[in-house]
C-alpha cells in the first residue's frame, strides 16, 4: 500500500481472504491452540495496526516491539 501498487479496498480484500483462509486452516487441523493463537495473533495485529486513540502500537517503538515479541516469542511458540 505504501508504493502505490493496493488500493484501500485492494488491502482490505488481501485482509480479507488472508485471515479467512487462516482460520480454515486452523480449524480443518482440529488443533485448538492453533486457533486461539490465530484469535490472538489477529487482535494484536489490529491493536497494532488500527488508528484509534490509544491504540496503533506501531507509532510507539516500545509497544511496537513488545507486540512483535509477544506474537511470535509467546503466543507462535505456545501455539506449536
């Protein structure tokens, strides 16, 4: 999105199948930590992503580090 190359709407429709197709993966391994993983994963992102007050992580370095670290130390590593 940044170069230009996805529209708003372009994005959100990747979004959109990438998450949905996740979460049937998730759910066709029968592994309920995978999805609880995916669930948690997802709203992190968001948290870290959405531009509302108090929220888009990314603007703080330290937030934004500690979500990343979370998701794939904590959260990818309990999941598997």
């Amino acid at each position: 999105m940044a170069s230009g190359a996805f529209t708003s709407d372009a994005a959100l429709a990747v979004i959109a199948v990438c998450t949905t197709f996740s979460f049937i993966v998730g759910a066709s391994s029968g592994s309920s930590s995978l999805l609880w993983a995916l669930v948690l994963s997802l709203l992190l992102g968001i948290v870290y992503s959405v531009d509302y007050p108090g929220l888009r992580w990314k603007r703080s370095p330290v937030l934004a580090a500690c979500c990343v670290l979370f998701v794939r130390a904590v959260i990818v590593q309990l999941a598997f």
